[in-house]
C-alpha cells in the first residue's frame, strides 16, 4: 500500500496539520475500497492456482479453517446465535452505534494481498459503488486493516497484523466502532505490556504506563498525559480507545463490561438489532448501523463518520447489518438486514446484491432481507466494463 505522504516525527503527530487524519487515508485510498471486495469475491487467476493445489484437502480439520458439516461459522460462534463480536458492542442510547467486525483469520488468507498493494488509481466497477452489500463491506474492511497500521503504530502495535513473526500474540477477529478498537485472539499480555511500555523508538511513538485494572484487563495510559487515550490488555483481547472526545475509562468499563455479561449490550434492549445481527452479522466481514436512521443528523453529518449508508433507498434506516462470506476461493455470498420505515421494495431490489447473481431481496413490513453471491468471473468482466 503507498504509504501516507508527509509522516512527521513528532510525539503529537496526529495533531499536525500535515497529518492525514484515518478518514483521509480513506478518502486518500477511497478509489481502492472494493479491492478489498474483489479479495472476498475472488482472488486472482495466480492466487486461484494456488488455492487449487490444496483443493483435495478442504474437508480435513487443520486446525485452522471449519469444514462444511460445522455447526458454527468462520468466528467459531453457532450460525443460529448472536454472532461473539457482539458481546463487545455496548448499548449506547446516545448515539448510533456503527461497528465494523473482520475475520481475520479469512480475511488475511484471501485478500492480504488486495490490502497490501492496494493503490488510489485503480478503477472500481460502477456497479460495486451502487451496491450496498459491497461498497459499505469493503470500506469498513479497509477502514480496520489501517487502523493498525497507521493508529497503533504510535504504541508500537503497528506490525500486529503481519505475518512475520513480529509478535507471538494471533489475532482472529477485528471489531471496529465509533469509539473503540477490538482485537481478538490470543494475546500474550507480557509482550504487550513490553511494547506499550518501552523507551518509543521514534518521536511519533507513545509511551504509556500499566495504571488500572478492569474486570482482569490491565489498563495502560500515556505517560505524558493524553486525554481520550487508553489501552486494556487480557489473554483474550486489547481494547483501544484514542480519540480526545471520549472518557477513555469510561469506554473501556462499558466495553469490557459488555463483553463479560456486567453492563448492558446493544443487542440486549433492541429486538431489531438482536434480529439484525442473527440475520446477517455471520460473515467474514460485517459492517453495521444500529440505532439511528441512515439519514439522521447523527450520522449525515460525522466527518469521521465509520460505516456509509448513505443510500435513497435505505433512507430512514433505524438498523442495517451486511456482511460478505468467502464460500471458497471464487465465490463468496452476501448477507443483508435492515430495519426501515416504509420500504420501498422496487428501489431496495434495484441495489441490493444488483452487483452480484442468485439475488434475492424480501421485505416483510419494515424488515428488509437480502442474498447475493459474487463470482470470480463476474468480478473480472466487471472490471473490464
């Protein structure tokens, strides 16, 4: 990926004007977001021959993927069940709750390569942009994979994600909000607290310092005092807050919290994002919306904004979940629910999964359903379009 222009060596990076903000990498990259799509919904023809070599043993337990007579899907959570990331999106009456989950375990075998190399350039199907099962899915996708590489650089994580050796911590799921950064796997917390704790090695690093504990999490914040910045760290997961506008402990306490079952969750007051979620919140990536309409103030007008639905046909949206599933190495389905006032069954039908084949859209008084699947060929004649 072409690097950000301009990186300052300074210990408040971020807060010079040179200093491309996370969403400018996006809008800086944003000619690259369905990249991460065409990863999902077929790899190249090298990488499909690769693939192949393998294609004898899909069905043989190595320990790493599911097999097709598995109850469970790609996050080890059952298919009939809320999906795991959700026990870590708190309920927050406040504000809309916009989240973005990644298998990574998936996501890193089939597209690492679209994400690393991807360039501001390259064209994008009309098609994809006007779908919403692809375009908010491959932007929310993006919008995780940097967040690593530009955001926890500065406490030394920024290398978390690469498969080098560079840390013995795995990471198996990703789960972004408004507020907060989830990684999930197996965390040495030793090795992280040497990270988040050493001497920084470059202007532009942090250094923090172990200062609380939440729920068996140990909480690390900057030496040099940072408002809005705090890192927990357990065997099971770190949870990022960096963003000055926050209580940073006060996110974490309701994040952890939701997660081990002592504060409230998001699914847990609402029907409708309880329903979303069950729906289509199992794929590989999932993006989603919960809790205020589409075209609300709370959402239209966020600069940072983390999740884009910006649809006419979704207008009035109170609860959108998509999400895209690889099924093998030249195919991969899509999975959509939403809850919308007076759906406008012709206008849905007309976008979404319209990119794909085998659509199905359904709409049964204010829930809307919908199925697509994404093949190799058709990304390729696509592209060409």
């Amino acid at each position: 990926m072409t690097n950000p222009p301009d990186r300052p060596t300074h210990p408040n990076w971020r807060d010079l004007a040179n200093w491309p903000t996370r969403r400018a990498i996006l809008e800086y990259t944003s000619a690259t977001a369905t990249l991460v799509t065409l990863g999902l919904v077929g790899k190249s023809v090298a990488a499909q021959d690769d693939a192949e070599v393998g294609a004898d043993d899909t069905d043989e337990d190595d320990g790493e993927t599911t097999t097709d007579d598995s109850d469970e899907d790609a996050t080890g959570t059952a298919t009939d069940d809320l999906p795991t990331y959700s026990n870590w999106l708190p309920a927050d009456e406040a504000q809309a709750l916009e989240f973005v989950a990644v298998d990574w375990e998936t996501l890193t075998e089939y597209a690492s390569d679209e994400l690393e190399d991807a360039q501001p350039d390259d064209d994008i199907p009309a098609a994809f942009e006007a779908d919403p099962m692809i375009a908010p899915v491959s932007e929310g996708a993006l919008s995780a994979y940097l967040f690593v590489g530009l955001d926890l650089a500065q406490f030394g994580l920024g290398r978390l994600l690469d498969d080098d050796e560079a840390f013995d911590s795995t990471v198996s799921t990703l789960l972004q909000t408004s507020d907060t950064y989830v990684v999930l796997g197996e965390i040495d917390p030793a090795e992280i607290d040497e990270r988040l704790t050493a001497e920084p090695a470059a202007e532009f690093i942090s250094q923090l310092e172990q200062t609380d504990e939440i729920d068996g999490y140990e909480v690390y914040t900057p030496v040099e005092d940072t408002a809005g910045t705090a890192i927990a760290v357990g065997g099971d997961a770190l949870v990022v807050v960096d963003d000055e506008a926050v209580d940073a402990p006060a996110v974490l306490e309701s994040t952890i919290g939701a997660a081990g079952g002592t504060a409230d969750r998001a699914v847990d007051g609402s029907e409708s994002v309880a329903w979303a979620l069950e729906t289509a919140g199992g794929g590989d990536v999932v993006v989603g919306q919960l809790g205020a309409p589409a075209d609300s103030a709370a959402t239209a007008d966020d600069g940072d904004q983390l999740v884009d639905f910006a649809y006419p046909a979704l207008e009035g949206a109170e609860t959108i979940v998509s999400s895209l599933t690889i099924e093998d190495a030249e195919t991969s389905t899509g999975s959509f629910a939403a809850v919308i006032d007076d759906p406008d069954e012709t206008a849905l039908t007309d976008v979404l999964g319209a990119s794909g084949t085998d659509q199905s859209v359904d709409v049964d008084e204010n829930r809307v359903t919908a199925t697509a699947m994404w093949h190799e060929a058709d990304v390729a004649v696509a592209r060409e379009l």
